[in-house]
C-alpha cells in the first residue's frame, strides 16, 4: 500500500489551487486503485464547505502545522527557511506513515519519503514586470528549490516544459507533463430546471459573450472590451458578461481602474457587465449559454476556462499563444492578441449564425470522463515509477 500525503498549505483564496488540487484527487479516486490511500492535510481551522469538497476524495486529517499563522506554522516556516526541512511537518508524515508527498512545495529530508512537486507555470519569466522584485526573487528560489530537489516535477504543459528546459536544462529528467482535466460536478453539467433565470438574471436575455478570468493585467481583457466597441459601432446589440474577482494585487497600475475607466469613456456601460465573484455553478450555466467562452490572455499555465468549456461542448474564441494551441479544443477560434478588429469579426459570426449550439451530451461525458481516466492513471504512473 501506497500512502500519498498531499498538504493544503496555500491560502484558500487561491481558487485555482483549490480547483486543481479538487480535480487531480477526484481522477484519482476514479481509477479504483486499492494499492494507493490519499492523504489530504488540512489546516485545523479550515471551514466546513472544504471539508465537505475534499472528504469525498481523501482521507482528511487536521493540522495546525499548516494552519497559516499559528505558533507551530511559523516555527515550521522558519525551520524550512534556514534548515531546509520542516521538522513538525516531517513528524506529521511519519505519524501517518506518508510514502510519497505530492503537490505541497515540500521535500522531505526523510528520503524514504519520495517527493511530487508541481510547477503550474513561469509566467515571471515571459512577464517580470507584472511581479514585484521580491515575488521574482522568491519564486526562482522555490522553483530552483523544488526542481533540484524533487524526485518528480510536474508540468502542465509542453509550453512549460519548454520554460524549465530553458531554466534548468541538467534536470530535465524529472519532469513530467500532467495536462489536468476540469471536472465539473454531476449536478452541473445536468440541465437544471432554473438555468434561464440563472441566464436572465445577468444577460437579460440578450445575446451574450462570457469571459470569466480573474482580471489581472495579462488576462487582456482590454481587446474583448475594444472588439465590443467595434460591435456596438456596428449597430450591435449584445453584451459581454465578466467574472472573475475584481483585483489585481500584482499590478503597478490601477488596473481595474483603467478597464472601468474605458468602459465609462466609450459609452459600453449596458454591454459589457462585471459580475464580479458568482457561484461556481452559475459560471457553468453561462458558458453554456453564451454565444461562445471568450480567453484573450497574454499567457496561460494550461486553461481551466479552455477545459471546463471543453467538457460542455462550449464554442471558444482564444488567444493565439502555445498553450491554447497545445489545448487544442473543439469549435476554437484562434486571435491575435493585439488584434480587436479580427475578434470583433468573429464574434459578429457568432451573433449572425443564431442557431443554438447542438451538444450530444452523451458523447460529451464520454469524452470527460475518458480524459478523467487518463488524468489519473497518467499521475499514477508517475507514482508508481517511483519505485
């Protein structure tokens, strides 16, 4: 048996973490492998409603080795600083007799204990300035860290791949590439009786664009927004729904200011929404209803919002970088980045071709849950070639 401990050790304001961490742990669990147990640390302090996502998938154990400013988490902290180790956290894998540690930015100084470190991406290398000297400096140290450390590094994409050869071209022989697979819950990707007022409730029943990224700066929000000001100068009528949580702490500039600030100039007020933080659920009902799923980003690790949209069988209007082409799903448009006319233009054949997008919802859950399969089974692989 097989123990595989994995630590909820970032800040639960991390969305994607969770996200990620949730859907790698679910494709495990759907493989049915008696010879692996999960392990999930929590912190000791952590509300019910990630109490009630994860115990679904792992065996769930509380701890205020990694509840975030407690006297133990910090004496631990300052030990991994200056020793290298965590000697509580290592006490903690011993108790539970943990073999591998995945995920958590840890490698144990017990080397019995095999280490899983992932990498989502190195955006500071391509974007520095979007990054603070300190947070540069801080993340080179834990990616050299963690790549000269680690038994295994996990890389989400080719194009990643592409950056640590780049980076550390010596230890190239540790990484592995894991392409995640977003799983929306059953009860989500059912029709649901209340969708169109879900729909109404934000678009008003207007035709719609939905682009759901956080809005920092290389989240290019600003060509979706010009593309609609083409439209609106076209005698359009529609509007582009946004969500995402509405700042960007690593921008120099009020970024958020200055999206809001076009909007207001340009007269878009009633066609381009911000809807800020929505439920989950909500997010799933207007990508299935939009016209199409807008991603303009400047860069990606590997898109969930490209993932989830695949799962629904959801039209996609990208950004023409690596990631998305190495994605590669199903009824993409690929745009310039710096090109709002070319975006306009398609949106504009999504608004005259009004016939509503037909999807064999049989044929889509065959398509997840085989790609779920492959998800875990590949990172099981990645385990069990561990020794």
């Amino acid at each position: 048996m097989t123990r595989i401990a994995f630590l909820l050790n970032f800040p639960l304001a991390y969305k994607g973490g969770i996200n990620y961490l949730k859907n790698l742990l679910y494709a495990i669990k759907e493989i049915k492998d008696k010879n692996f147990e999960i392990i999930l640390f929590v912190p000791g302090d952590i509300p019910q409603e990630y109490i009630n996502i994860f115990s679904r998938y792992a065996e769930l154990i509380k701890t205020n080795v990694i509840r975030r400013r407690s006297l133990v988490w910090f004496i631990d902290k300052v030990c991994q600083k200056y020793l290298n180790y965590g000697p509580l956290t290592e006490l903690l894998l011993k108790k539970n007799r943990v073999n591998v540690i995945s995920h958590s930015n840890y490698v144990s100084k017990n080397r019995n204990i095999r280490s899983i470190n992932w990498i989502p991406d190195f955006q500071y290398l391509h974007y520095p300035d979007l990054w603070s000297d300190r947070e540069l400096i801080n993340n080179k140290r834990l990616h050299e860290n963690l790549a000269n450390e680690s038994d295994v590094i996990v890389l989400s994409s080719n194009d990643a791949f592409k950056d640590y050869k780049t980076l550390y071209p010596s230890l190239v022989h540790k990484v592995k590439v894991l392409h995640f697979v977003s799983q929306p819950t059953s009860d989500n990707t059912n029709l649901l009786e209340d969708e169109l007022l879900v729909v109404k409730k934000y678009a008003d029943n207007a035709p719609f664009f939905y682009l759901p990224n956080q809005f920092w700066s290389h989240k290019n929000h600003i060509l979706a927004f010009k593309a609609v000001k083409q439209l609106k100068d076209r005698g359009w009528d529609m509007v582009l729904l946004t969500s995402g949580v509405m700042e960007d702490f690593r921008s120099k500039n009020d970024h958020i200011g200055f999206l809001r600030k076009y909007v207001e100039e340009n007269h878009l007020s009633e066609m381009i929404k911000f809807l800020g933080v929505i439920p989950y659920s909500d997010v799933l009902i207007l990508m299935k209803y939009s016209k199409a799923v807008i991603n303009p980003s400047f860069f990606e690790g590997w898109s969930s919002t490209v993932e989830e949209a695949r799962t629904l069988g959801v039209s996609l209007l990208l950004s023409d970088i690596p990631v998305h082409r190495e994605q590669s799903p199903p009824n993409s448009d690929y745009i310039d980045l710096y090109n709002e006319e070319e975006l306009a233009n398609v949106m504009e054949k999504y608004l005259i071709n009004s016939n509503t997008q037909i999807r064999d919802i049989d044929l889509l859950k065959q398509s997840l849950d085989q790609r779920t399969i492959s998800f875990g089974n590949t990172y099981l692989n990645i385990v069990k070639e561990l020794g």
